[in-house]
C-alpha cells in the first residue's frame, strides 16, 4: 500500500465500485483503472518530491576570509541550500540594504532596479562547486556581483536573460561600496575560474507562487535557489537564483 493511504478509504472505494449496476466485466475493468491509479500515484509521488531540496537558515557570516567591510553590510541570517539527496550544494547571505537604481525598461533583463556591479552577497562552496558554463569553482567564499551579459552574437541565447551574479574570490573585493566597469569586473571573476572566462550564475524570473525560501530543479536538471532581498528603497525583490546547473549547449 502506498504510504500516506488510508486502508479505510480503500474499503470505501472498492465497496462503492462494486455495489454499482453493472456486468462482472465492467467492474473488474473499474477495479482494475482504479487499482493503477493508486499504483500510478504511488510511484510519481516520491518522483515529485524529489525535485525539491531543503533551505535551511543558518547565522550571520562570520569567516575572516570575508572583509569585515562586506560581512558589516550582510544580512544577519543567511541560508544553507541542499540537493534532494540532502547534500549542501552552497550557503548564502544576501546584503541588506541592497543598492538600487531608477528602474528602467532593458530589453531581456529582469531585474532592473539592480545597477551593473552592484555587490548583492556573499556565497560559500563548501565542496568545489561549478558556474552556469560548467566550469569548476573551488571551494571557499565568493563576492556576488551583478553584471549584465553582452547583448551580443557570442552570448545570444546563453541563458533566459541577461541578468548574472558573477563569483568573485572573497579576498579580491574587500569594499562593498566598490564599482567595476564590465572588464574589471570579468578579471576579477576570472580569479574565481582560472580560466579566461568570468564564472557566472544565473538569475531567472522568481517563480512568485513559491513560498519564500525555496530551492527546487527544473526540467532542465537545473537547481534554483529561490528567496527576496531588501533594496535601500525598503522595496522586497524576488530573485532566482541558479546554483547547480548549466547552460543548454
């Protein structure tokens, strides 16, 4: 019997599909579709559940590996993300207080208020993790900076929008209030890949019927860690957030 089904309620069913009219034929073949429906649920029951992780809130950052200048502007909770098998795959803090910009109409952005190189957080690996390009990040704690993808044919089609976080070594963006023009924040990102490449993550459209932390996967095997952060507005804005999984090839 699948768990969670009650024994009584089965009686029930199996009572009211035999005491209805009908040919011996006709209620073994009701019997028969209403047994495979149970047997259905039962199996894509644990399926569904599976496609959704844990969010855990933990306390405020504290490692030194961070600069007391960005860990000062971080919220006091952050969040442990883990995968359906209970793995952490990643902790966060969101900055409190995010800076914010007039909002404007950007063909394939979505999160307007936010201005390019605005640091939005922190992000700790810790196991080595991967960007939105699949390349390896170690271990350890990482600056969040947003920054847009060029609006060009290298990255036409790379991700649902234009809108990054991109992954800077802690121990190269001590200053929070810092801004960067696109190349000096790619070289800083670069540090965080060892490669040419700057390692981004992906920020898609929040799904606005989800409770509020939440991490989940999609059809597209990618994991997305869901939550709002507080602009200097007061304003609560809701981001999605990519942390395991990359861009279709």
């Amino acid at each position: 019997m699948c768990p969670g089904t009650s024994t009584a309620s089965e009686a029930l069913l199996w009572a009211r599909l035999l005491a209805r009219s009908g040919t011996v034929a006709e209620n073994v073949r009701q019997i028969a579709a209403f047994s495979f429906s149970v047997v259905l649920a039962c199996v894509l029951s644990p399926l569904c559940a599976a496609q959704n992780g844990k969010v855990e809130t933990i306390g405020p950052l504290t490692d030194t590996s961070v600069s007391e200048a960005v860990r000062q502007t971080l919220d006091s909770k952050g969040y442990r993300v883990a995968l359906d098998e209970g793995t952490p795959v990643c902790e966060i803090w969101i900055r409190k207080g995010v800076p914010a910009q007039t909002k404007k109409d950007v063909q394939g952005v979505i999160y307007t208020p936010l201005a390019e190189s605005t640091l939005v957080g922190v992000l700790h690996f810790p196991q080595p993790g991967s960007d939105y390009r699949g390349q390896p990040i170690p271990a350890g704690f990482f600056t969040l900076r947003y920054e847009l993808i060029p609006n060009d044919g290298n990255h036409l089609g790379a991700a649902p929008s234009r809108d990054f976080l991109l992954l800077i070594p802690a121990a190269s963006d001590p200053d929070p209030n810092a801004t960067f023009r696109l190349q000096e924040l790619v070289a800083l990102s670069q540090k965080a890949t060892g490669t040419r490449h700057p390692g981004p993550l992906s920020l898609v459209q929040p799904d606005n019927a989800r409770t509020l932390p939440a991490v989940f996967k999609d059809d597209q095997e990618h994991w997305t860690f869901s939550a709002t952060m507080q602009l200097v507005s007061a304003e609560e804005l809701p981001f999605a957030l990519v942390v395991k999984g990359t861009a279709q090839q």
